[in-house]
C-alpha cells in the first residue's frame, strides 16, 4: 500500500500500555510499512490524577475511527488503558476495532489487525459530471479516516493510468471499491473500463467490496443498469439531505460483510 499514490494510510488509533512500547513499536512499524499512520499516545505531561486526562481520553477516541486495543498484563493494571478499552468498545462499532494479544508472535498480531485495514481503504470510481457528490464522500471518508483514491485529488503526477489501475487493484484486493452511479457514469468508457477491471481483477471472488452508490437519477440508473450490477443491492444517496445520506453510507461501510 505504501507504493499507492492515493493512500495517504489509515489513522489508527493504538491503544497500549507505555510499559510494552518495544512490542507495541514492532507493529507501529508493520502498519508504517505498509503506508498506514498509527497513533501512540503517552501523555507524560498529564499524570494519573491530572483531571484533564478522563475528558482527553474521551474526546480523542470520539475523534477517531480505527482502532488497534494491545492486550497485556501491563495494560490488565493500567486504569487508563483499561478506561480506553471499555470506550471503544462501548461506543464504536465493532467492525472498527480489532483486540490484539501482545504475547502473539508479530505476524499473527498483522494477520488480525489486516481485516481492519482493509475495511478502512476505498476507491471512488466516478464520472466527471458526478466529481460534487464524490468529493463529498471522498472528504467524509478522510474525515473517518479511510485511506481513499478519487483520480481529481489523488493524482498529481503523470503516469494516472498506471496509478490508477494500481490504486483500483489495491481496492479490489483490500478494501471497498465505490462506483458513484448516474446516467453519465453508465455511458461513459471511462467508467465502465474501471468497472470492468474491477470484476476481472476480482474473479472468482465474492463480490462483496464492490459497492454500486447511485449519486444521480436513480430512476433512470435503474433502467440502464448493466448485466453486471443488477444483481448488487445499490445504496441510493439521492434521497434526502446530502450529509445524512453520506453519513448512512459510511455507516453501511463499517457494517459491510466484506469477502
């Protein structure tokens, strides 16, 4: 991923204790590797009876989407850690946390927190006459902090095609592809090569991450749907404001069965 020109990575947050930082560094490097940004969090400004530090808790956590929880016996007697823990795990989805064992060797601790990561990678396959509504959703995944492609903000070098063809390949393999679809969208060469690619690159796989969003027109959308899409269950955005429909599809994404 880290050779992806669109993933800036995935801001995860790691929740551990300061005690088993050595270990905790091994997998802050794995996700480096592969193009993630992971978040270690030790406050030596705030000591254990610091009033500030309940509410900084909250608020961070609030603020994020992603989350790694590092078990331990050191962080079994941090109250804090434990705070962070029982947080997440009250209030964020549970398909947006994954709970690691640090006594795993390193590669089964990767193997469990990769589900994760792939949950949180999208690309946007759109039309030009759709780049409004796309941008929307782009800025709402970046704001959760998805790792996204969308060809208008993410290139910015010559050699798009082969970008893009890497960008899409990445989505196929590990996360969501979202194709925005609109009347333009189903006319347009572009966007069915891209569509194209994706189900080729897919093969015999359940095609579960590819995810059909009409943006536009669902009436005639409907009437014009390829042989290949009408058997994918749409997410229709149309209806409604634009920032709760954006809202339910994030939501939709974080509950997703993924193949």
């Amino acid at each position: 991923m880290a050779d992806n020109p669109a993933a800036d990575g995935i801001w995860i947050f790691v929740s551990h204790s300061n005690l088993d930082f050595a270990k905790v560094k091994l997998i802050r490097d794995e996700l480096e590797k592969e193009g993630h940004k992971p978040l270690l969090f030790f406050l030596k400004c705030l000591n254990e009876k610091d009033p500030r530090l309940p509410q900084l808790i909250r608020d961070e956590i609030k603020a994020r989407t992603w989350f790694v929880l590092c078990n331990s016996d050191n962080a079994k007697n941090s109250p804090w850690v434990q705070e962070e823990i029982r947080i997440v795990e009250t209030t964020k989805p549970k398909e947006t946390f994954v709970s690691i064992d640090l006594k795993w060797d390193l590669d089964v601790i990767m193997s469990e927190i990769r589900p994760l990561l792939r949950r949180a990678t999208v690309f946007l396959s759109c039309d030009r006459e759709d780049w409004d509504i796309a941008s929307l959703i782009y800025d709402a995944l970046l704001e959760q902090d998805y790792s996204v492609f969308f060809d208008r903000k993410s290139l910015q070098a010559p050699g798009w095609e082969h970008a893009t063809h890497n960008a899409l390949e990445d989505a196929v393999k590990t996360g969501f592809v979202l194709l925005l679809l609109s009347p333009d969208y189903l006319t347009s060469k572009w966007c069915k090569a891209e569509r194209e690619s994706a189900f080729e690159m897919l093969g015999s796989k359940p095609i579960s991450n590819v995810v059909p969003v009409i943006v536009r027109d669902p009436a005639t959308v409907f009437l014009q749907l390829p042989p290949d899409l009408r058997e994918l269950q749409c997410v229709d955005v149309t209806q409604g404001s634009a920032a709760e429909n954006v809202t339910r599809l994030l939501r939709d994404l974080k509950s997703r069965p993924m193949a």
